[in-house]
C-alpha cells in the first residue's frame, strides 16, 4: 500500500487529469463504454483524482464512475470525491485479522481502511463491494471477514488470485480456488447460487442464509470468463492493453498530445480492442505472467 503525502503523479509519462477527461470523454462517445473505473495500481495516491471525476461528470451526467482502492485515506477524501460525482467504490481487503493484515501488507494499518470503508458508506457510495484475493493464509479468515462485511452491510467478492504479483510467486497448485472458498464458507453459512443475469458481470453470486445479502466469487483462473469479457483497460500511462494479461500496448498518449483527432484516437483504440486476445490461457503450457505486475500497470 502507498504511503500518505506522496507527490503526485505527475511526471510526462504520466496522463494530465485533462487527458484522461478527454480519452474517457472519446470512449463514451465513440466507442460505446458505459461504464468507467479508476484503479491502479493505487488511484488515491492521485492529489488530482476529485478533479479526474468531476471532469468525467460534467461531460456524462450519467455514466457510472467508481474507483478501486485500498482505502487509506479515504475517510478524509471520500466526501470530496461524492461530491465530483464518484458513485461506488471496490475496497481491496484481504482480512479483518489484524496481526495477520500488518503481516501481509507490513502496515499497521488496518483502521484506516475499515474507517474507508466506513466513510464510503457514510457518504452514500452503492454499492460498497470489498474484494478479497485469498491465499492458504488468509483462507481461515474468510467467514470472519463475510461475517464482518454482513455487519456492515457491504459487498464481498472474493477474486482468484492471479499472476499479477510483482514477487513472481504465483501458482497455480497453491492457489486458493472458488470451491476451496465455498467449502469453507459453507460450514457457517447456508449459500444459495444466485444466477448471473450480466454475463460480462465477474462475479458468481450465492444468497446468504437465503438472502437478500449476497458474497460473489470471481472465478478468473479455474472458471474464466474470457469469452464474456468487454472490458478495455487505459494504463496510467496512456496505454490500451486489450487484456491484463497481455503485453502488447497501443499508444494512445504520443498521439494525443500529438494532436490527433477524436475520431483517431478512438479509431487506434478500437484496432487496438480488435487485436484482444482470446483467453489468458491461466494453466494452459507454455503461459508466461505479463512483464508488468498488477500494481505497476495503473488505469
């Protein structure tokens, strides 16, 4: 997690608050996006991310703008970001232990994000969906922090852990899946799976004790969803990756500031879409993890 009070992300590989309006502006208008999320990466470590939003807003009264974040800090900024115009937000939460969240993340820092997740809910950002990647450490955690969510009155998803790690130390045999969490689950909670009505929705949803809560499960290695993915993800840098797991990137920056038209712009991107891979292919011989880790790709 980034440390408070860093600078901004500013440097020229960086896209300006008005560039990132004006690509988000074109994916609306040309390319038929209907939805937008900033993540990262870490998008509060952004002092600009209120005026990123505002800007969105002002364009598209009623586009769904959320972020993805860690919540540190986001209990003196999430008033401030209702208020450009910021919907929802997805909270990376792993644990509510607390020996074993200072253990993870090697931050005593717990607090703040709960009081995040508070704050979120407190200035009406719906839904409120945490998003957990589960390993064999954190596993005997799970009905802990469902328990804790359903207090709360937030959303848990749980998410495959992928190779996306900047450490290189994924695999596959060790990695926690969607029925190693059900089973687990299951011993404390009655689930009932709940059909998918949005196929290109990640998530696999299952009522709690009959609901109305829910707790969802994004299956991306052992059930991938590849075939229903309309995603489109603009890295930091103003870069297309038509898939997180994909090396190749169109250039979207260069010809922007450039000078190149809309219509241009949203052509490149759309070629670039058109080359999106098939699958990540997650198991199949001879798969290699992108270059870039998770964090280091931003969007």
């Amino acid at each position: 997690m980034p440390e408070e009070g860093l600078p901004p992300i500013g440097s020229h590989a960086q896209l300006t608050a008005s560039e990132i309006v004006r690509l988000v502006d074109i994916a609306v208008r040309h390319l038929g996006i209907r939805e937008v999320r900033f993540t990262g990466g870490e998008p509060l470590v952004r002092r600009d991310l209120e005026k990123i939003i505002a800007g969105c807003r002002q364009l598209h009264s009623r586009l769904p703008l959320s972020i993805t974040t860690n919540a540190i800090g986001l209990d003196r900024r999430a008033g401030r970001l209702a208020e450009a115009g910021l919907d929802r937000v997805n909270i990376s939460l792993d644990t509510i232990d607390r020996d074993l969240f200072t253990r993870l993340t090697r931050r005593e820092r717990l607090s703040s994000v709960l009081a995040g997740i508070r704050a979120a809910r407190l200035h009406g950002f719906t839904p409120v969906k945490v998003n957990a990647v589960l390993t064999a450490d954190t596993l005997t955690t799970a009905v802990e922090l469902l328990e804790w969510c359903l207090a709360e009155n937030v959303y848990l998803r749980s998410i495959e852990q992928m190779p996306l790690d900047a450490e290189r130390t994924w695999n596959r045999a060790d990695a926690v899946t969607a029925d190693d969490l059900l089973s687990v689950l299951q011993r404390r909670f009655r689930l009932t799976a709940h059909s998918r009505i949005d196929r290109s929705a990640p998530a696999e949803e299952w009522a709690v004790n009959g609901g109305p809560a829910r707790v969802g499960i994004i299956t991306s290695v052992t059930r991938a969803f590849c075939a229903d993915c309309d995603r489109t993800r603009l890295t930091a840098e103003g870069m297309i990756r038509p898939c997180l797991f994909s090396d190749t990137e169109t250039d979207l920056r260069s010809a922007l500031r450039a000078g190149v038209s809309d219509k241009e712009l949203a052509q490149a991107w759309r070629d670039a879409m058109w080359r999106k891979p098939f699958g990540h292919e997650i198991g199949n011989a001879g798969f290699t993890p992108p270059v870039r880790s998770m964090g280091a790709i931003g969007g």
